[in-house]
C-alpha cells in the first residue's frame, strides 16, 4: 500500500533561521550570507518531533522554499539533526515566486501523484492559500515568522 504524503517545511518548522536573518535586514540584502549560514541553524525540536511522527505513516517530503542551489546543505543539516528520511524538493534557483505560489504549485504536482494527508508550514500565507487549495494543513507556530522572513518568502520569493 503506498502511503499518503507528510509535506514538511524546513526553514521556521524544523530549523531556527533567527540568527541569520540579519543578513536579510541590511541594503542590499546579504543573501550569500543568509543562505550560508544556514548549516548553522539550531533545530526546533517540536518540528523534529513531529516530522519524525509523521514519518511513521507517511512518506515524508521536505518542501522548502530554498535554493536548489542548497541542497548539499539541507541534506547535511537534516540528517545531523535526526530529521527522518525523505524526498527534499526546493526552489529552482531562477525562480522568484512567493513561497505561497511556488508551494502550492508542488503541492498540487504531488496530489497528482497520490494523497498529501498534510502540509506542515510556518508561513501563514503559505497555510492559508495551501487550505484554499484544499489542503489539510498544520501551522506551526513554534518559528513564528519574522517580519524579515515572511518579506524574503512572499516579497523577495528567495526562500
């Protein structure tokens, strides 16, 4: 029996980005910096904790608005901070959507393929389009999105 997806984000779900996002806050924004420090981020472990409950069911997907670019990165990151298995599947470095829109693009690709049970997102216009998509979705809320982010996600479609 195939199972059901578990869609999981990275930034503000799993990893703490807060301490570089002052990269983000300078003009022009330092995104060499912001996307080099984030083999540094610390783990929130309810996002851990809930991934690795997740993965007990589902096949998991980490769906990040990162660059493809990252990947090395995020695949170390995950597997040195006890995230369970999974297809990563991140933004294509020339693409320059808002997270909401680019999310929900795959998020649609991926229930072609069998059925998303869950979308897991820090990002509260991530959740809302992803719920007027039709998708179930749990809002973590443990990473609140900062003013800075939320900007670099839907404004700056960089992550």
């Amino acid at each position: 029996m195939t199972r059901p997806y578990a869609v999981v984000d990275i930034d503000g779900v799993l990893a703490d980005v807060q301490h570089r996002l002052h990269h983000l806050k300078r003009r022009p924004k330092d995104w060499a910096g912001f996307f080099g420090a984030m083999g540094d981020d610390t783990p929130y472990p309810e996002g851990i904790e809930l991934v690795t409950l997740l993965a007990h069911e589902h096949e998991v997907v980490y769906l990040s608005g990162r660059p493809e670019r990252t990947r090395a990165v995020t695949q170390r990151w995950l597997a040195a901070n006890g995230a369970p298995a999974g297809t990563i599947m991140l933004r294509p470095d020339d693409d320059r959507r808002p997270a909401r829109l680019f999310k929900i693009g795959v998020l649609r690709r991926l229930a072609g393929q069998r059925d998303v049970a869950m979308l897991v997102d820090d990002d509260p216009a991530v959740c809302t389009a992803a719920r007027a998509a039709g998708f179930t979705v749990y809002e973590a809320e443990w990473g609140r999105p900062d003013p800075t982010l939320f900007s670099a996600q839907e404004a700056d479609g960089r992550t």
